[in-house]
C-alpha cells in the first residue's frame, strides 16, 4: 500500500527507534538521519546518513539524495532549527512543526504568553524575566513555591521547582550560576503529573493514551530531573489515578491549543498536572516524548503511514484505534547519570534475550564487537501486557537480561506500589 513511499526519519534515539519500528511495519521504504548511529534504526532503514540533525541544509540533502516523499522529525533541537521548515520548502512534506509553531516547546516565555492570550485553559499564574536580579527579586518577593524554568531548550533538565526540588536560596544560586537570557517563573502545581499526546493535522485532533512519565533520577522520585527513566500508560484511555472526565479535560486543552494553531502539523505533547482543581498545565512539546513515544506506538493499531500520509494528502487523519493493552518503559542509563555518567560500558542486551520485551536503543555506540554505553540514556525495555503489574514484569524481566554492569534503572517504575501512592495522594488532594 506503501510501496512508493519514501520516509526520512530525522534523529537517533529511542523515541525515534519507536517511530522506525511503526513505519517498518508498513510497506514504505525508510531512510534515517542523525547525529549517533542507532544500530536498531540501522537494522529497519534501507539507508542511514550520520549528519548534523539540526542543520537544515544538511538533512535536505540526504532527502534528496534518497528521493524522500515524507519526513517525520523526532527531536525538538532540529525544529528549533527549522529542518521542517527546510524539508517543506524543498517540497518533502515533514509530519512535525514549524520552527514557528514549534515555539510552543522551544521558547517557555512564548508558550506561557501564548495560552495566555488565547485563554486555554489550565495555563498557570507565571512572570517571564530577562534580568537575573529581577527574577531573584520575584522569589524573595512572592508568597508561596515557585517553578523556575530556562525559556529555551534544556533537554527536560533545566526546570528547579521551589519546595520540591530547591530552596530559594538555591533556586536564586542556580539563575545566579547560569546566567539564562530569560527565565519563565510559575506557580508551583501540586499533583500528580501525566501526559496527552496528539496527533495533529489539517485541524484534527487524534489523542492517544495517558501516560506518566518519571523524570526524577532514582527510585522514590529522588534526584536531579533527566530527560525521563521510564513511563507507563494503563489498557484505559485514563491513568489509574485519573477519572475519564480528567482525561477528557486535558484533551480539550489540546484541542484549544489547535484551535489557536490552525496551521500546526505533527505530534503535540501536552504535559499536565493534575490537581485537586483538574489538569493544569506544566508545558507543551512538539513532539513525541521521550520515553512516552515507546508506550504509544507499540498500542497504536491504527497504521502510523495511514496517519502520516493523510496529514500530507491534507485528508482528514483517520480515527486512531489503540490495543487495550497497558505498557510500562524503563530506560537503561550509564552509571553516574544524569550529573556524572560513565560511559564505555558493553550493552549485553539484544532483541532476542529481551524475551518479551520490546527493546529500544537510545544514545549508544555501536562499534565492531558490540554495543556500548555513551553518556546519555542507552536504551529502554517495554512490557505489553492486559494489566500495568503485568507490562512490569515483562520490562524488568527484560532489564535483567540486560546486567546490572556499569548501567542501572528506576526499578520502581510501574511498580505496584507505586502506582498505588499516585492514587492514594491524588484521593487525598481530591478529600476523598
């Protein structure tokens, strides 16, 4: 059905692995670009170019050179640079934003401005600030717990939370040490975080599936924030500490979103708290998550070329059909991650002692005799299963395989236990 078709995957980590898997699953023809050789990407792609991701002119010349009639672009540093713009522009329909559009994830100060003005609801109270000792001013001045954020791009790391994560003190150290440009100051929200993905297009909305992610380092949601160790998402449209109403909610804040974005193209990630009040909202990507992607495409029975294309052709996008399955991720980290990894250890992993397990590379290289760690996230084993207790065993059968040398994970993730205390504090909040 898909014969003709010419995909460029742009990106080489494991959201982009997920991507690679759901194309391979059609007939089209996949080629990939990126900065780091995925070995699992390589195995699907019919081509694959090592380039500059973020240099627009670079990835235009890899699609023409490989006659690409589509591009999906998997991280945000490319959009921020205007690849789709480029990819557009030379006539290769890129399934993801605009450098313009894609302002609501690359430039905080834009996004909070921008809810504002159009009223979507949930965006929090928040100042934006481009002079440090103003913004120091602010937290000595205000009255409660603050969420210090970079307005740019800062790979989900950059975000202090007053009360949470820091002191004053120490959120005033922080600005103070690196100097941002401009910074966005929120009202701290209290809750339990989830996130709605979106496939967006030609003005339609096709949301998938709740899924929380785990940003913290280690187990108990202890440590510095990473670019996310795990996530997991339930056989129910809704997480098990949300109400279908919850989940309706948050997706008509996506659509609101939209509505005020006609023009947006590709995966809109909304990232909500949910609070005693109903979602409110902690940021907006414009792309898949990373690790979310790896929970959402192994459900989707809908075929993602079907989506894809009709987003190009600028038919309306199918209706998307997911298993009624639960999933749970768990990432593989070097040791020392996320302040001080050590890289260079042999990834003992392979799709065949994953067991059950689906298995995605991330930041990984490949040499000759074998797989080794770099300094980033290496790779994250998925379970699928009817029930969330079930999809944990599965990805932590899998991590077993794996070994424990020079790598480690957040065992808890999808845990039972867990799982039960993100209930039991949203009853709480709620007065349950």
């Amino acid at each position: 059905m898909y014969g003709d078709e010419r995909v460029l995957l742009v990106g080489g980590g494991g959201r982009e692995h997920a991507v690679a898997r759901a194309v391979a699953e059609s007939d089209a023809t996949l080629y990939a670009c990126a900065s780091n050789r995925n070995p699992g990407i390589a195995s699907l792609a019919a081509g694959v170019e090592t380039l500059d991701e973020t240099d627009p002119d670079a990835v235009v010349a890899y699609a023409d050179e490989v006659d690409a009639t589509v591009a999906v672009v998997g991280p945000e540093a490319p959009l921020a640079a205007g690849v789709s713009d480029a990819l557009d522009e030379a006539g290769v329909y890129a399934f993801a934003p605009n450098s313009t559009e894609a302002r609501i994830e690359t430039d905080k100060s834009f996004q909070r401005e921008f809810l504002d003005e159009h009223g979507i609801p949930g965006n929090p109270a928040f100042e934006v600030f481009d002079d440090t000792d103003a913004a120091c001013d602010f937290i000595d001045g205000y009255d409660g717990d603050l969420a210090v954020k970079p307005a740019g791009l800062t790979g989900g790391k950059g975000v202090r939370v007053i009360g949470d994560q820091c002191t004053p003190a120490e959120a005033k150290a922080y600005l103070r040490e690196e100097s941002y440009d401009r910074v966005v100051l929120e009202e701290r929200l209290v809750g339990e975080e989830f996130t709605v993905q979106a496939f967006v297009a030609n003005g339609d909305v096709r949301p998938a599936p709740a899924v929380q992610d785990h940003k913290r380092a280690y187990e108990g949601d202890e440590g510095p924030n990473t670019g996310g160790m795990g996530s997991y998402s339930d056989a129910t449209p809704e997480l098990p500490f949300m109400t279908r109403g919850d989940y309706a909610a948050a997706v008509d804040i996506v659509r609101a979103v939209v509505d005020a974005m006609p023009e947006y193209k590709g995966i809109l990630y909304g990232q909500f708290m949910l609070t005693a009040e109903g979602p409110k909202i902690v940021e907006f990507n414009a792309r898949f998550g990373d690790p979310e992607a790896m929970n959402t495409l192994p459900v989707l029975d809908t075929p993602f070329m079907d989506v894809v294309t009709a987003a190009r052709d600028g038919r309306p996008l199918p209706e998307l059909v997911f298993d009624r399955r639960a999933t749970v991720c768990k990432y593989a980290v070097p040791e020392g991650y996320p302040t001080d990894p050590k890289a260079g250890a042999k990834v003992r992993i392979d799709e065949e002692s994953a067991g059950d397990a689906l298995l995605y590379y991330a930041s990984v290289d490949a040499r000759e005799d074998g797989v080794y760690t770099t300094t980033s996230r290496s790779f994250a084993v998925v379970g699928v299963a009817d029930s969330i207790a079930e999809a944990e065993t599965i990805a932590e059968d899998a991590l077993a395989a794996a070994g424990e040398e020079g790598l480690r994970a957040r065992h808890d993730i999808g845990k039972a236990d867990l799982v039960a205390r993100r209930v039991e504090h949203m009853a709480e909040l709620r007065g349950e």
